[in-house]
C-alpha cells in the first residue's frame, strides 16, 4: 500500500518525464527492499508450520521425538501413509469422504440457496424486504459456537442427532453468503436486462438461473470457497452432533485419534501425517479457483 | 426442561455462552442441582431399584474412547445375539465427550453405557446421570472380582453401583537402571532418599524428573498415595479440604525440589520435548501409573533397556502405600431402557478373561479385575525393561491403593484450578502451597454457585 502511494505522490510533483522516472526507481529499491523483507518473512512465518508438517510427516515415531523437527531422518512417508488408512479399518478415508461431502455438496447447496435469497432480496419489492435482510445480516453477528448447543437440542427432538444431516443441514445455511449475493446482484444484475428477458417471453426461474446467475458468478465462487472453508474448518458442530467416529469429517477425527495418544502413542504420527493429507484438499481447491476468489473479492469492494 | 427455543432465541444464547461445561444442569433447573447434592448421600437409599432383564432382542449403545474397543465388542455380538451392541468411538472424555454425555442426557438421547473416570463419576451423580445397577442380576455378587478401591469408587460414597470399574493405574517409580547404577545410587524406597538421588543427579546435569503443569491429575495420585482426604462426599454436604495438612506436605515437597532445581519445571508431560530428555538421559525417573510403560517404551525407543520399575517411594520408611493415576469405568446412563442388559455387559466387558486380554493389547488397559491381573502378558517379562516383569510392581502397587480416597463433585473443574496454580508457582509466582489454598477458594465458590451445600 504504501509503496504505490509514495509512487503516486511523487509522480504528481513532478514535471519532467525522465527524471521522475528514475527518482521513482530510486526510491522504490528502498522501500521495495523493506517490502521484500517484510513479505519474505511473513512468508516464513506463515509456511513454517507447513514445512514442519512435512517433515514430521515423514518421520516414524521414535525418530519423531529424537531427531530435529526442522530436518528429515530416516524417510517412512510410505508406511505412515499406509499406516493412516490402514488403521481402525480405513476410518481416515472415510472421513476424507465425509469432509468431501460436508464442504463440498453443502457448500454447493449453501450457495445455491444464498445466490437466491440474495438475488430475490435484491431485485424484488415485497413488504417485509429490508425486515428480513436485517434479520438474516443479524445472523451474521450470532458466531456459529453460540448456536451449536441449541441446534443439538433442536436435532434431538427429533432424533437426527448423530447422522450426517445433523452437520450437513445446518452447514448449508450461510447470512454472509445471502448478503454478499445480494450487494453483488444489485449491481452486477442490470434490470433492464430482466426486463428484456421479461419481455421476451422468459419466466423467473429461467431469468434466474441462466441469465442471473452467470452475471452473479465471482461472488458466487467467492461464497462456495468461503462457505467451503468454514465447512472444511467447522470444529465445533460435529463435537456437539457426532458421537460415530465413521460420521467425523477430518478435522474431528484427527482431534479424536489426538486425544488417544496416551493410549495408544503410534497415533502421534499418524496425526501428522493425517492433518498434512487433509490440508491436500484445500491446497487444491484454493490454487483452482483463486482466480475467481480474487476476482470476486475485489469486485465486492468496489461496488 | 427446555422451552421453546423460538421464544427468547437471544436469551438462550445468551445463557449458554455464559454458563461453564458442568453447570449446564444448573441453568436449566436450579432446583435440580440442589437436590443432586443431597442425593450425594441421601438418594444411596433408593439403592437396589428393581432391574430385571426386558428379555427379547435388545440393542445397546456404548460410548467409549479406548482404541479397539470395537474389536473387544464384537466378541461379544458373536456371542449374545440378542444383546447387540453398537459402539460408538468418542474422543476422550475431557477432550469433549462428558459434555456430549451431559447435553445428550440432557436431550433424552444418552446412549446406554459410556466410558467415565473415576474422577468424573461424582459429576455424573450430581447431575443424576447414572443409574444404579446395584439390583441387577450378577452386580452385588461381582464386587469382590474388582480391586478394593475401585469398586468402592464406583459406589461414589453410598450403598449403591453406578458403573462396573474397567482398568485403572496404579503408580510407580519408573527409573533409569543404566544412570542409577552409573552414579551409584540405591533405588529410593523414600521420598526422602528420592529427593537424595535427586541432589546427586542434579550435580550430574541430570534431572531427577519433571513436573507437569498440566496434569493436575497426576498430582491427585500423588496426594492419593500421602493419603490425603481432599474430599468426602458421604455427608449431606460437600467436604472440600484441598489444604489437608497431607496434601500440604505432599505440595512443599515438590515445592521444594522445585527451588533446588532437581526437577525439570519447562518439560510438560507427553510432549516432545520430554520424550527427548528420556531418549537423551536428561530426566532419569517417571512417577507414573501402570499405563505409562507403552508411553516410556514407544516414545524414548533409544534408551531401551535402560529402564526399571520400582515400587513408589514411601512417606514413612517400610510403607508399601501407592498412589492411583488414571483409569475408567463402564457406567449405566439413567435414561437406559435395559439397565439390566446393560450391567450384564459391562460386566462381562470387565471381566472376561478373552475381552480383558483384547483390550489390553489394543487399548493398554490394566484391567481393574482382581482376576485380570493375572492375564498371561502381565506375568511376562517386558522386553523395554530389560526383561522384568513391571506388573508384578503395578500388582502389588494396585492392591496398596487406599480404598477411602473421595474425588471431589467438579472434579474437571479443580483440577484445571490447581493446574492454573502449578503453572504459576512453576513460573516463580507462588507456591505449590498457594495453589491448594487458591484451588480450595475456587472450588468451594464454583460448588456453592451451583447450589450445592459445602463444609470446609
């Protein structure tokens, strides 16, 4: 931020094209330097877990304790890895699986559903419209730990709790992807266009999902990544819902192997070698759709 | 119990951001908390409540956390089929899973039987969690199969059973043979002589052990051994005397070791860092219970051989007193429809000499069954202790348990206070000392807002 700043500023003060020019060179080398530094580091900073995480990964379990956790030692990737599935029957892709599940189809469906609650709330008038859009903006201020005791007691009543909907239905539900899908389509959605489709014969639902939802399109990526990662990350509703180590998304069930190490010391290793796979994932789906993440979130700020 | 949520939405959140695990109970019905507490002692009359089989095909839950569980279960299945259970495998109970309990009893969807320590059957009680299965069939007759101690801890103080005692851990000195006999010193049969070897290992640069911040636990099994009486739950009130002056020398001991540097104050139990100064020979000896010999053997694979189990050093010369740490029961929820299936089970799980064996070698259980410790792999020689036969130790240590030791009503709860005191003293400010007075205060306040009477 600063650097394109000082840029501007002095670019401003100055008339003559070739000394600027290399007043600029000059001056940014010294704040280039400080800002490479600054980055470099933060970098360090934020992939030294993940480097650790490597490493370890690749260690056995006694060498895991007693060598450097910063370098390799003897090399058993291999047989952790096919220690992390083999073990309690393949619980680990299972879990792969249910994570999948969980972000994937509900972060799917949670976009779906705020794509149109947003869009409805942006482009029709109904009376009660800014009473419900403050109430659902409301419920972004509730944080999700203060409603997962109540949602247990809800699925309790009717005894759904320990299943997958028990995480699955309450995950598709997202106020910030419905308020977010409503800035967007109030101004990526010109009317006239809806009123030319309008005219030209076509119904709502089709103005919505061919004509809407493609202008909507960098938010609605923006949404299902967001919607994914707090899924993918959700801790503490499957801890209140799930009792069946098969139903536990990876996140759960690497806490649940965690708190087994003193029992059973072996799954120290598998832990890590575990959280290092279930951050494969993320890594993927992250590198594939960062174009339109960056692309949505930008657009967001500006309108 | 639970008003409609749609009601006062706000409110409710409101009071469940506000309330601490165990006192969940409290904000949905004070009176209930009041009554939980007198039932410490008085609802024990109501012991040998009638249970008899439902007969038919029956289907059981089990919650439980002890890896190959599933296995030991499934023999049983092979065996009973008309009493199927189903297990479902949980994190450890205070890594969250006693708070699902909690809800879950709470909701009306509790399973029939979990896995609860003994240091948390008296929260269960007092929040009328547990059923007694003192009427049914094979109960009464089953007490003499179990350790003295373990059985009276699952009666909680009255003349009622509330879950069928699974492993436990009695404690031990773990030592390292190979610096012992380096520097000549005799194995310490006191904790005076202890503290002696500790001096003589200190001016080797080695540590004689390390003292956890965070596990308060252990401490409990050290206040256990000195046999301090931190609680008594048999009155009609709460006795909370955290400062006994047992468990006040227990704390200046430490405290002391602590000031002359004998002990490592910045290793914290099962980590790394620790596992690294066995391997290395930094920390010679582990006060610890009879589960710790896989931690000792799978974590510090380089100093193999290297290890011995003694008996626990004695308060008083020619004692054979042990401390106790760790271990769980097999408990009946009250919401079971087959309470009697259930405690047929439980303990057939506890007993049997096949399943005890099972979970032994899956999960490490040192099975809490008089009968169990004599399973062949607890007579052999262990390989990691140059071949001795550690459970011989831990045999002898499990039946000079004291049998009379209470664990307090929020057990979790003063335990974390004394471990927020452990972490201060350990860090200069305070005492060991202090942190029993603090844990006292703090108890005592947490169980009076509860509504529950307390004596100091």
């Amino acid at each position: 931020m600063s650097v394109s700043t000082d840029r501007a500023s002095r670019g401003s003060s100055t008339v003559d094209a070739m000394p600027r020019n290399r007043r600029v060179r000059e001056g940014s080398r010294g704040w280039g330097l400080i800002a490479m530094v600054f980055l470099v580091s933060l970098t360090v900073y934020f992939l030294l877990p993940v480097y650790w995480l490597v490493i370890n990964a690749t260690k056995t379990q006694s060498d895991l304790v007693s060598t450097n956790g910063f370098w390799f030692s003897r090399i058993a990737l291999w047989d952790n890895l096919s220690a992390l599935f083999e073990r309690d029957n393949t619980v680990f892709l299972r879990w792969v699986v249910n994570s999948l599940l969980y972000a994937g189809v509900g972060a799917a469906i949670g976009t779906l559903l705020a794509a149109m609650a947003g869009y409805a709330l942006a482009k029709y008038s109904f009376p009660g419209r800014e009473f419900i859009f403050s109430s659902i903006l409301g419920g972004v201020l509730v944080p999700a730990t203060a409603l997962a005791l109540p949602l247990f007691l809800l699925f309790a009543k009717v005894g759904q709790t320990d299943t997958m909907w028990s995480v699955f239905l309450p995950s598709v539900v997202s106020p910030f992807g419905v308020y977010l899908s409503r800035i967007f389509a109030a101004s990526a959605v010109p009317d006239e266009i809806i009123e030319a489709a309008r005219l030209d014969g076509a119904d709502e639902r089709t103005i919505f999902f061919s004509i809407a939802t493609r202008l909507m399109s960098p938010a609605l990526v923006t949404i299902f990544l967001f919607q994914f990662i707090a899924i993918w990350n959700n801790f503490l509703l499957p801890r209140v819902m799930l009792n069946d180590a098969r139903l536990y998304p990876l996140t759960y069930g690497l806490f649940y192997w965690q708190t087994q190490i003193s029992r059973d010391p072996q799954l120290q290793t598998l832990v890590i070698v575990g959280s290092l796979v279930s951050v494969i994932p993320l890594i993927i789906i992250f590198l594939s759709l960062q174009r339109f993440w960056q692309a949505g979130l930008s657009a967001g700020a500006v309108k | 119990m639970f008003p409609a949520p749609q009601t006062r939405p706000r409110r409710r959140w409101v009071s469940i951001l506000a309330v601490a695990p165990l006192m969940l109970a409290a904000a949905c019905g004070s009176g209930g908390s009041s009554d939980g507490a007198a039932s410490a002692s008085g609802a024990a009359s109501s012991s040998g409540e009638a249970c008899a089989p439902a007969g038919g095909k029956v289907a059981l839950q089990f919650w439980t956390w002890v890896p190959g569980m599933d296995e030991v279960v499934a023999k049983w299945n092979a065996a009973n089929p008309d009493i199927q259970v189903t297990v479902k495998n949980t994190p450890s109970g205070n890594a969250g899973t006693y708070q699902n309990m909690f809800n879950a009893l709470k909701a009306g969807t509790a399973p029939d039987l979990g896995q609860i320590e003994y240091d948390t059957l008296a929260s269960f009680r007092l929040q009328k969690g547990l059923r007694d299965i003192s009427g049914c069939p094979g109960v009464a007759d089953a007490k003499s199969d179990f350790v003295g101690w373990a059985w009276t801890q699952s009666q909680i103080g009255g003349p009622g059973v509330y879950a069928i005692p699974q492993d436990t851990g009695p404690m031990a000195l773990y030592y390292r043979k190979d610096i012992f006999d380096a520097n000549g010193i005799a194995v310490p049969t006191t904790w005076e002589e202890y503290a002696a070897a500790g001096a003589k290992l200190k001016a080797k640069g080695i540590f004689l052990t390390h003292f956890p911040q965070q596990d308060a636990n252990w401490f409990d099994g050290l206040l256990w051994q000195a046999g301090a009486k931190i609680f008594d739950t048999t009155g009609d009130s709460v006795k909370v005397s955290l400062t006994d002056p047992q468990a006040v020398k227990v704390a200046d001991y430490w405290q002391k070791m602590i000031d002359d540097k004998v002990v490592a104050t910045n290793l914290q139990g099962f980590s790394p860092d620790l596992y690294k100064a066995w391997n290395d020979g930094k920390v010679a000896t582990w006060i610890s219970a009879s589960w710790g010999y896989s931690t000792i053997r799978d974590n510090a694979k380089g100093s193999a051989g290297k290890w011995a189990v003694a008996p626990m050093p004695q308060w008083n010369a020619g004692e054979k007193k042990a401390g106790n740490w760790g271990g769980s029961t097999t408990g009946v929820f009250s919401g079971s429809k087959y309470p009697a299936e259930a405690a047929k089970f439980a303990l057939w799980l506890n007993s049997d000499p096949a399943a005890l064996e099972l979970a032994n070698a899956k999960g490490g259980l040192y099975p809490a069954n008089v009968a169990g410790l004599e399973l062949p792999v607890l007579k052999k020689g262990v390989e990691f202790y140059g071949g001795q036969p550690v459970f011989d130790v831990f045999k002898e240590a499990a039946s000079n348990v004291d049998t009379t030791f209470q664990w307090g009503p929020i057990m979790t709860d003063t335990n974390r206070f004394l471990s927020d005191g452990f972490t201060k003293a350990l860090n200069g400010q305070g005492t060991l000392g202090e942190s029993l007075k603090a844990a006292q205060t703090q108890t005592v306040a947490a169980l009076k807002s509860q509504g529950i009477a307390v004596t100091e």
